[in-house]
C-alpha cells in the first residue's frame, strides 16, 4: 500500500518544534560549559604528577570515553535513583551529556597543555606573574585557541547526544516534542525528517558561527 505524506500537520506543528530546538540548545551549550570546567581541572590533575588525583582523573576519562553515553544517561537517572538521589530526566540528560563531555575534552586539553611552550611560563613568572595568574592570563587563552576547533566539534556532539533525552522521558527538547507529536498523529516519517533538518541546520550554524569566530581571533 502507497505511503502518503502529509505535511500539514508537521507545519502546523513547526512552533512547537522549534521551541524544543531552544531547549535541545539549552542543555548542549549548559553541559558545554560545565563540562569544559571539569575537563580543565581534570587536565591539571592529570598533569599535577599527584598519584591520588592522576587516578580519580583517569576513573572519569576512562569510563566516559569508554561507555556509551546512553549507558551513563541511563546511570544516571536509575542508578541515582536506586540510592534516594532522584534526578529529573532534564537533569539526567544534563549531567549524563557533561559528565561525557568532561571526559572527552580533558584529553583533548591535556594535548592542548602541551602545546604550550613551557618558555612562556617562565617567562610570565619571571616577570613577577604567580602561579594562578601565569595560569590565566597565559597558558589557559593558548590552550584554548589550540583546541577551539576540537571544542567545536564536541558543541556540535552535545547538540547531537541530547536526543538521547527520550530514553528517561524527556519530552521538552527537539527528540522529545518530535516524538510527543508523532504519537498523537502516527506520522512519524515528516515529523522526524523535519527533526531531522533542524539538528542538520542547528549543527552546521553553529560550526559556520565557530569558523567566523576562528577565522576573528585567530588571524595570527
């Protein structure tokens, strides 16, 4: 039997979609944020030479880079749960997708670290700069323009990784309404084309904004 497409309801429906796109864009740039943090301090840690922090370093690299995101989402929201800690499913989705994104970045910072000439540390502190100060006025703005366009692709990985959402009933983001409507009206191919396109557009506008900045700020 033909299949006929009907997109009148997904247009009517757009609003609803695009105001989950805001959402989808609220929890990626949230757990971008507090993820890059992390991934700063574990990146220290890992190159601070103490034992005890080494290891609590790499227990989070390790199982974040080595689980599935949906496995530490899951976690999350039934493990939490088991012990008396509920989370709601926003909440789970936000701290499953940081927790990933910590993970993935403190390796890329730890590269980034590296790339840093250790003469600009010595030569910040031999103008009377501490420790902390050497940190942020030097070395963190160099790690950060050698890692932007890794950076960038990891925004674009959490915009992506928040569709997962669906899986502890959240209903609020893109994935979340796109299915919310396809229940109601069993067309799930135009509801979730549209979704579709509207990652797509999201993901490659973010990427095109990135390169703007990049090429701003990096013209030397």
């Amino acid at each position: 039997m033909a299949y006929t497409f009907q997109w009148r309801p997904v247009l009517q429906s757009l609003p609803e979609m695009l105001w989950g796109a805001l959402v989808t864009l609220e929890i990626a740039a949230l757990a971008m944020a507090i993820g890059t943090a992390f991934a700063i301090l574990l990146a220290l840690a890992k190159r601070s030479g103490g034992k005890t922090l080494t290891t609590l370093a790499d227990i989070w690299i390790e199982t974040a880079r080595n689980t599935p995101a949906l496995f530490q989402i899951y976690l999350i929201y039934f493990g939490l749960g088991s012990f008396g800690l509920r989370v709601d499913s926003y909440s789970a989705l936000l701290l499953g997708i940081t927790f990933n994104n910590a993970g993935y970045l403190a390796e890329t910072f730890r590269g980034g670290f590296s790339a840093v000439p250790e003469t600009q540390t010595r030569a910040a502190r031999s103008l009377g700069l501490g420790q902390i100060r050497t940190m942020w006025h030097i070395v963190l703005p160099q790690m950060l323009r050698a890692v932007f366009h890794a950076m960038t692709n990891q925004m674009v990985w959490s915009i992506l990784m928040t569709s997962l959402g669906t899986i502890v009933g959240l209903t609020s983001d893109l994935t979340g309404v796109t299915q919310q409507l396809n229940v109601v009206t069993y067309r799930t191919f135009e509801y979730f084309f549209v979704a579709a396109c509207l990652y797509y557009i999201i993901s490659k506008t973010f990427t095109l904004c990135a390169r703007l900045i990049a090429s701003r700020l990096f013209r030397y």
